[in-house]
C-alpha cells in the first residue's frame, strides 16, 4: 500500500469536497451530543450527592443505595454509548474508505 502525501492545495480541494464536508458533518453530529450526553451523566453523580444526599441514600434494593446503583449505571451507560458509536463507525469507515478510493484513484491517474 503505497501513502500520497496530501499537499496543501490538494487537501483544500478535498477539505472543500462535499463528500469530505458530509463525513466530518456526520461525525460531528454524533460526536458532540454523545460527548454532551456522557459528560452530564458522568457529572450528574457527585452533583447530586451534594444537592439531594437524602436521595442519593434511599435504598433501591436490599442494600444497594440509589447512588451505588447510579455509580454502577454509569459503567452500563459508557458500554451502550461504546456500542452505539462502533455501529455509527461503521458508516463513518464506509464514507471514508470511499473518499480514499476515489482520491487514491486520482492520484495515480
């Protein structure tokens, strides 16, 4: 497999392609919430065992507290986000993959 090395006209040719600018788009979209939404629920955590520790100390079975089932939720939660972005990356590989093919096709053109 050989590298080309993008100079800087050709990268701002590709920077400017549609088909680059609607990857980058579609990672971003995912992206941001994703980080967004892990972030609060990471935080929310410490945040609400200062402002409602009376809740934070409700048992929610047995002797699980509804802050160690929380703490716990937080391993379940990174694991789904983890699954949801390896499907979503898969896309983001196809769309790639394309836009290499077709540059690389130009290339040795």
């Amino acid at each position: 497999m050989q590298l080309h090395h993008l100079t800087p006209p050709e990268w701002d040719r590709l920077a400017g392609d549609t088909d680059f600018r609607a990857l980058v788009a579609a990672k971003r979209r995912f992206i941001i919430p994703a980080t967004i939404f892990f972030l609060l629920y990471f935080f929310a955590l410490p945040v609400l065992l200062g402002i409602a520790p009376a809740l934070m100390r409700r048992t929610v079975a047995g002797p699980l507290t509804f802050a160690f089932a929380f703490a716990l939720s937080e391993f379940v939660m990174a694991w789904i986000l983890l699954a949801v972005y390896l499907l979503r990356a898969r896309k983001f590989d196809e769309m790639a993959e394309a836009l290499v093919t077709r540059e690389r096709e130009r290339l040795s053109a």
